[in-house]
C-alpha cells in the first residue's frame, strides 16, 4: 500500500504521527500530573487515520477534526505550542483559555474548523463549507470524521442524504474505534460494517484498516480526488481501536484486556516505521534522531505553554458569543 508514497512522503508520515503520539503522551502526563487544566481525550491508535486523511488534503480544503484527531491540527501547520498553550488554559492556545481541550480549535488559517462537541455537529457545518465551495466554483474538498457511536444519530444520515443529492465534495471520515465511550460496537448496531450505510444514501463507501496509514492516504486521497472532479461524497470506515479510555478521567476497565493486546500489535505508529525501517527508508539511527526530535519539540512546548499568561478576566466573554 505504501508504493504510490515517495521516501520523502513516508518520512513526512512517520514523523507526523510519531509528534502526534509524543504530544498525545504528554497530554496524558500532564493531565495525570494535574498540570492540565482541561478534559483530556487521547487519540492513541488513532493517528494514522488522523495524520494519513490529513495528508491527502490540499492546502485549500478544509478540515473539521474530531477529538481524536490530534494528528491532523499538527499535518495542517498547527503547532504544539498552541496546542499545548489551549490544553493549559492558557491566552496563546487556540482558543485563548475559553476550551482547554480539543474542542472548538478552530483556526480558518489551517482551514480548520474547530469542533463541536455536541455530537456530530460538526458534519453538518463540513457539509455547508462543501456546498458553498460547489456553489462558488471552488475546486476544495471538505472532509470531517466522526465515531461509530455518532454514526448511529439522526444528523450523520441527513448529512450523507443530502451530501449524496447534492454531490457535493465531501468526504467523511468515521473511525470506527470499536467503543463510544463504554457501549461495544455490537450494543450500538445490528451490522458489522458501518461503510455498508454508504449504500442506503447512494455514497461511495469504503472500509480500511484504520492503523495503516498508507492505505489510510490512499483512501482518502482518492476520496478527495473524485470528490474535487465531481464524483460527490465517500464514506470512509476506518477500523481501529481507542487505546485508553474515553478521556483520561475513564480507566476503560470495561475493555477487555485481549482486545487492547491484540491491537496493541498493531500499533500504528511503530507499525509505519517498522514498515520504513524493512523497506531501508529509515535506519535505526534515523529512527532514533526521529524520536530525540519529536521528544524535544514537545517539551519545547510544554515549556513554553507553561510560562505563557492565563488570559485577561476582563476578556472571558469576548470570542465566545457571536455579534
Ligand atoms: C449530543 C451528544 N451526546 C452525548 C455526548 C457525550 N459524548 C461525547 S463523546 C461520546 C461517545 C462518542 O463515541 P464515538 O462516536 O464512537 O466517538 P469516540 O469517542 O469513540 O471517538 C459521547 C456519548 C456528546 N458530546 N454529544
Ligand atoms: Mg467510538
């Protein structure tokens, strides 16, 4: 599945999801070490899909990431600093101390649009932005993800209905990562494989190992190409596994503990460079300068997150109603 990559491309996607799994760990650290302010929720396992869909999109396409989804405001430009900075609670972060965790990190510069929480809220809003590329003669794709419990709602059947009539250039991402919050796939539908709702709205729809982050891009790139050429919309089912709990207040003792090994071994990130290092694109030293790299660019992060103002009280309503 990596063929269509050059070197260069599959260095990118190692080093992407390899900051993503450091800043995710630190994250939890800091959450744990009650440094962190905010509700965490970790994406661990998720990062191929997070950093490979990423990845498949222009510069000009638009993104509306979920809370797993780290990996993705890292690929579009966002930097750990900020990230860190909003994780704190504190005024440079994304949302300037007003959501101290993955949610509403917006920033229309990344072309990204922040998520919202109520799910999935968020698919109708990626909807609107590819219909309005549609309706101005764009060439931009808009692409969003949602979970295997959303994908149950009322919204994630409209939005595909109308996306479907519309043919708009849109993509959805649904990462199916076996649990929403402590309910089993097999308590949430009476179907195996979500990609199989594609055909009740007259989408394409696709399944692919969600810890292969070269059949991930692949996907999803050709997701995008057929959306941006007038193909309309894809379902995209990503299978993969949430590695920890839903946020890290939840110790998921409800998972059994055979599920978690078995994907274990699958790990996406060590699965990619395990893949590089066979196929000689990266040596071992490579591999652990990689590591050193993405190690300090995250406590260069922390550091500054940390020492960084906690924003005005006299500012806290600003930025949080529309005029
Ligand atoms: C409308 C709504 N109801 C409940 C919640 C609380 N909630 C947040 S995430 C979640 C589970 C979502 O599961 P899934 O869609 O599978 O995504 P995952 O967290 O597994 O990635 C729930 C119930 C919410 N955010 N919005
Ligand atoms: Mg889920």
């Amino acid at each position: 599945m990596s063929e269509s990559l050059d070197s260069a491309a599959k260095l990118n996607l190692a080093y992407w999801m390899r900051l993503t799994r450091t800043l995710d760990d630190a994250l939890v650290a800091m959450w744990k070490q009650g440094r962190g302010v905010g509700g965490t929720f970790s994406g661990k396992g998720h990062e191929a899909i997070a950093v490979g869909a990423g990845y498949a999109l222009g510069p000009d396409d638009v993104v509306a990431p979920m809370h797993r989804d780290l990996g993705c405001y890292l690929v579009r430009g966002m930097s750990p600093e900020r990230i860190m900075a909003n994780q704190l609670g504190k005024e440079p972060g994304v949302t300037r101390g007003r959501d101290a965790n993955l949610h509403g990190m917006g920033d229309l510069e990344f072309n990204i649009i922040g998520f919202v929480s109520h799910l999935p809220q968020s698919l109708p809003v990626a909807l609107g932005a590819a219909m309005s590329f549609q309706y101005r003669e764009e060439p931009r794709v808009a692409l969003t993800f949602t979970g295997d419990g959303s994908s149950n709602t009322g919204l994630f059947h409209e939005t595909l209905n109308l996306a479907a009539v519309q043919k708009a250039p849109f993509v959805l991402v649904v990462e199916n990562n076996q649990y929403a919050y402590s309910t089993p796939l097999h308590e949430q539908m009476a179907i195996e494989d979500i990609a199989v709702r594609a055909q009740a709205h007259g989408v394409v729809g696709e399944i692919v190992d969600g810890n292969d982050v070269a059949a991930v891009h692949a996907v999803v790139s050709a997701a995008v190409a057929r959306a941006r050429d007038g193909g309309g919309p894809t379902l995209i089912e990503a299978k993969t596994m949430r590695m920890l709990g839903h946020a890290i207040h939840d110790g998921a003792e409800y998972v059994p503990a055979e599920l978690l090994e078995k994907w274990q071994e699958r790990d996406p990130v060590t699965l990619w460079e395990d893949t590089l290092l066979e196929e000689g694109v990266l040596s071992p030293e490579r591999l652990e300068r990689l590591h050193s790299e993405c190690r300090d660019e995250v406590e260069a992060a922390i550091a500054e997150a940390e020492k960084a103002p906690l924003p005005d009280p006299a500012t806290v309503a600003t930025g949080v109603y529309a005029p």
